[in-house]
C-alpha cells in the first residue's frame, strides 16, 4: 500500500502520520488480493475558517478537511473517496477512515456476491444436458426486463457498475427517485445520465 501525503495550507505531524498509518494496517485485510503496489493512497489535509453558525464557542476556528482516496489497480479496480471535517485534525481524520472502511466492507461484499453468481452459473452451465444448438435466425433487437433492486446512491451505482464489469448500469436515485444510468466513459471515467423518468 503506497501512501502519499499531502498538506494544503499545513504540515503533516509525525503524528498524525503515524496515525494514519496505524489505522491503515487495519483495513489491509480488506484489502488481501490486492498486492503492496496495487493499491495507492492518497490523504489530502487542508484547513478553512468554521463559519460563525456552524460552531459554538470560539469565533470562526480552524476547520480541518481530510479527503481520502484509495486507487486500486486490481481486477475490476476502482476509487474509493470520502471525506471529513472536524476543528480537530484527528477526529477527521478518524472519522474519514471510519467511512473508507464502510465502504471497503460494502465493496468486499458485493464482490463476493458477485463470484458466487459466477460460480452457481458456471456450475449450472456444466451440468446443463449438452444439445446442439438449433440453427435459427436472430431477432436485430432483444427486450428485455429492467430490473432495480433498491434505489441508490451514485457512489453506490458506480461501486455496482465496477464490480459487474458492465458498461453501463441504470438505477434509481435515492435522493430524487428519478432513474439515472451510469455509464464507462472512454477515458477511464465515468458519466451519468438523469433521464428524469420517476421510480418505475
């Protein structure tokens, strides 16, 4: 696991560092069929002045902002961002590293579903009677069913859409209900699409 710092407007403390680090070895095990150097972190510190209403006490004090970004250069690969903001660097840098392992844990699940259907598939695949197939003419266009689970959110579609190994994954947006699809872009990046089209 490759770490790289970064302070905007502050230094790094060897302590801060260190807890870093420490945290970091915990979510290893997340972690276990990516190798040293497939996965790279990159942890941005940066600080802001509190607006007034936002916290009580001390007139505007120093808000600290930490975002966390885990590139992994594995088999289906993907980012994982999130970010905090705490007037103690250390409780944002706790509670960022608290949500990276949420969504480590989400990513290790459905990965994990995700073989299993491979598997139950490839095993019904071999254990189909084995028939010729039957020469016939193919329509142009195949319908077929859209099925969503469970509205999501737009990190979680894209999550979704990195483990299937599709090109493009519609859904339901949590917040506005409307149906969206994400899709793999050319580049490397990806883009969704708002059709505007309420829950179905």
């Amino acid at each position: 696991m490759n770490v790289e710092f970064i302070g905007k407007g502050i230094e790094w403390t060897d302590a801060m560092k260190a807890f870093v680090e420490s945290k970091l070895e915990r979510l290893k095990r997340y972690l276990k069929e990516a190798e040293e150097d497939q996965v790279e972190v990159v942890i941005t510190l940066s600080t802001s002045r509190a607006k007034q209403k936002d916290y009580a006490g001390d007139s505007r004090p120093t808000v600290y902002r930490v975002d966390l970004d885990i590139y992994l250069k594995t088999w289906g690969g993907g980012t994982i961002h999130a970010w905090e903001e705490d007037v103690d660097p250390f409780s944002a840098l706790d509670l960022v590293l608290d949500e990276v392992e949420r969504q480590l844990i989400k990513l290790k699940q459905r990965r994990l579903e995700f073989r299993r259907r491979g598997a139950k598939l490839k095993e019904e695949l071999h254990t189909a009677p084995s028939e010729p197939p039957e020469e016939r003419e193919r329509p142009l266009i195949v319908e077929e069913d859209l099925i969503l689970d469970k509205p999501m959110s737009v990190e979680d579609a894209l999550l979704a859409l990195q483990d299937s190994g599709m090109y493009f994954l519609p859904f339901l947006d949590i917040k506005t209900g409307s149906l969206k699809i994400i899709y793999r872009k050319r580049g490397g990046n990806y883009g969704v699409i708002d059709t505007k089209c309420k829950g179905l």
